[in-house]
C-alpha cells in the first residue's frame, strides 16, 4: 500500500475514533469521577483497567491530564503517580507502536519539509533520548506528538526511555498541583 493510502487510513481511524467518542460521549463520560468509580470497583484489576483505558483514550485523542489526576484521586499522591506514570508510559508507547504498524519508518525519500522541521528531526538522530526527553517535558501526553515521533525513524527503544524521563516533570507536577486543578476544574463545569 503506498505511503499516501496509508497516512488517509490512519487519519481516518483517529477521526474515526474521535467522531465515536464524541457521538457517544465518551468524551463527556469520562470524567475524574466515573474513572475513580469504575477502578475502585474493579479491585485488584483496578491497575489494568485504568493503564488499558489511558491507552485507548490516548489513541481516542482524549486528555491525558483526566487519567493522570483520576489516578491521584483513586489512589492517593504517591501510588496516584506511580500508577499514572506507567500508564502514561504504556499509553504514548501504544500509540507510537499502533502509527509505526500503521505508516512505518519515514524514510529518506520524504517530501521537503520546514527547516526548523529537519533541525528537529537531526537532533532526533543524534541525541534521540533526550530529544524524545525534551519534547515529552514539554508536550507532554499530547497525542499529536505520539504521531509525529512515530512517523521519525526513532528506534522504540529511544522513544520509550526518552518518554521515561521526559514524563517524570509533567505527571509529578499535574499530581501535585492536582489539588489546585480539580478545584479550578469543578468551578468551570
């Protein structure tokens, strides 16, 4: 399949996923609370079933600030961050692995591209870690990024140890200012 059918089909897929989870309300419904409830209610499965719904809800383009402050108010700071930080983890690593299944490595032959643009990528080939490091601390769960990374010829194993450091900052700062931001959240709905 050439490269162009491809990227159509995975952008349909992500609009696709994002048209259902918009219809339905998915987007509506997942809510700090509903997620506190339904991982409570699971027990000892409560793990799983929050790292397995962040991971969809990255590829459903939903906000990774709702799981990680869900995981704070269903677990408290401490176990809040650790759960939260692995499945931050599982979920920009799925993504990336779902668009690299889906397009493949960017190769060389690409089409012309912005000059900030290939700066970006040179940095990616010669210190990947900590440009994968650099861009998770300051984008953070953003799922445009997961794409973009995918599409680099990044090897997963820079992606997932640069995605391990550069996660730490925003998670631990979303945790502990979770506080401020579920009080400002409940105010505005």
């Amino acid at each position: 399949m050439s490269r162009r059918i491809r990227l159509a089909l995975l952008a349909l897929v992500f609009v696709a996923l994002y048209v259902v989870a918009q219809v339905t309300g998915l987007r509506d419904a997942i809510t700090q609370e509903r997620l506190k409830t339904l991982v409570d209610g699971a027990g000892i499965f409560g793990v799983v079933l929050f790292v397995g719904a962040f991971s969809v809800g990255q590829l459903a383009q939903l906000p990774g600030i709702v799981f990680v402050l869900a995981a704070r108010a269903a677990w408290g700071p401490v176990m809040g961050f650790a759960v939260a930080y692995v499945g931050a983890l599982c979920a920009v690593s799925l993504s990336f692995c779902a668009v690299r299944a889906a397009m493949g490595r960017q190769e060389d032959e690409t089409p012309r591209r912005p000059a900030w643009l290939e700066r970006a990528i040179d940095k990616l080939a010669t210190r990947p870690q900590l440009t994968v490091a650099s861009l998770r601390a300051l984008l953070a769960l953003s799922p445009p990024l997961n794409v973009a990374l995918a599409m680099t010829p990044l090897r997963p194993r820079d992606h997932l140890v640069g995605s391990a450091v550069g996660l730490l900052v925003p998670i631990a700062l979303w945790i502990l200012l979770s506080d401020v931001l579920l009080g400002v959240a409940s105010q505005v709905l």
